[in-house]
C-alpha cells in the first residue's frame, strides 16, 4: 500500500510538473500541445497554389492575359482569377514580418481548422494587388503563434506577402484594439491595404488587435512579367 501511494505522488507530482512547464512555455513562447498540432496540419496544407507550375494558367486565361499590357492591370487580373479558383485550406501566398521574425504560408480562410495551418486570408476580402483591402488573422499563443508579438509592429514597419504573380510590400500606419464583432476594419477603403488581425489580451479572444498597413511598392512575378 505504502508503495502504491509512493506511485501515484510521483505522477502526481509529475503531472503537476508538466502543467507547470506547460504553462511557463505558453506564457513564454506558446501553447506547446497546439504548436506539435500545428505542425502536423501544415504538412497536410495543398501548397499547388503557391506556384503557376503548379497549378497553371488555362488557356482562355493565358489569351486573356496576353491582350493587357500594363503590368498593374495583368497583376489585379491574376489576383482576380486566383482569388475564383482557390478554396479553404489552400496555402495562396506567404507572409514575412521582418520585425517579429516571422514568415508562414498564408492559408486561404478563417475557420479554426484553416488558422491551425497558419495565418488565414478573410475569403471575404481580396487579394493583394487588387486595390482593396486584404484581411489576414492569425493565433497569438496557440498554433505556433504566427501573429503573437503582432503587438510589437511600429508604424513604418515591412510587412511583405508572397503571392505566386507578385511580392507586395506594405507599410504599417497605425493599429487599434476592436470588439471582434467589428467587421468594418477589413471594409473595402478604395486602395490596397493590408489589415492583421489576432486575439487580444493575450490568452483571451474579449477584443481583437488590429495592425493597418498600406501598399508601398510591388514587383510583379511569373505571367504578371510579360507583355
């Protein structure tokens, strides 16, 4: 008896152990279960988008695009005919975030099981390069935590999104602290701007913490080059 009550305090007090451990990682960094499941789902992840080798132009599309000329228009046309054919779950560019070190593929929706592989693209919003609003959310402790000292941005920051026809550089110009039932942050503005959006206070989803970024400069890429 005296051994099995010795048996059950050392998993006690290992149990215990752990869940401090845990807890001091989460409040350091982030949540290390969700990060392992994180992990998992990015292997999982359809990347065929990130490339037009991948998944290439049709032929109606490629005639189409070689009737324009202005390397502007050819970009807002690729964002258009990508933002049709993509679907939740799809990885359709990347985000880095010189400040907070952070670089991650930017999946296509918000849903909880599309924020487990990453940053998630509002799929009612656009994409970059066509003149409007692009909303992206990402976790602040769980999930590897892409967007967690998302807090730190200071105006003037680079913020860089990959997209297979063009690299988009944005600026960072100011940020605030909403209800997450505010939906007008990623309203459409008549420009190209760039909106993050995470849970706020950290380990708590009561607000949401807004950066807002405008587009600075682009370099078009792939079929966006030609003509």
């Amino acid at each position: 008896m005296r051994r099995l009550l010795r048996d059950i305090s050392s998993v006690l007090i290992l149990s215990g152990l752990l869940l401090l451990l845990d807890g001091g990682i989460t409040l350091l960094w982030q949540e290390p279960v969700t990060a392992a499941i994180a992990l998992l789902r990015r292997q999982d992840v359809n990347r065929r988008y990130l490339s037009y080798t991948s998944a290439p132009l049709t032929r109606s599309q490629t005639r189409t695009l070689r009737t324009i000329k202005v390397k502007r228009v050819r970009i807002a046309y690729l964002a258009r005919e990508d933002l049709a054919r993509i679907h939740a779950g799809d990885a359709i560019g990347q985000i880095d975030i010189p400040r907070i070190g952070n670089t991650y593929n930017v999946i296509q929706g918000t849903d909880e099981s599309d924020l487990e592989a990453g940053p998630g693209h509002y799929p009612t919003t656009a994409l970059p390069g066509m003149g409007q609003t692009v909303g992206i959310a990402g976790h602040r402790t769980t999930y590897l935590a892409p967007f967690r000292f998302i807090n730190d941005l200071r105006r003037g920051d680079r913020i860089i999104v990959t997209m297979p026809y063009g690299v988009f550089t944005y600026v960072v110009t100011r940020h605030r602290i909403v209800l997450p039932s505010d939906v007008a942050v990623v309203r459409d503005v008549g420009y190209d701007q760039l909106v993050l959006s995470a849970c706020n206070p950290l380990y708590s989803a009561a607000q949401r913490y807004i950066v807002f970024a405008r587009l600075r400069h682009v370099v078009p890429r792939g079929p966006a080059l030609a003509g």
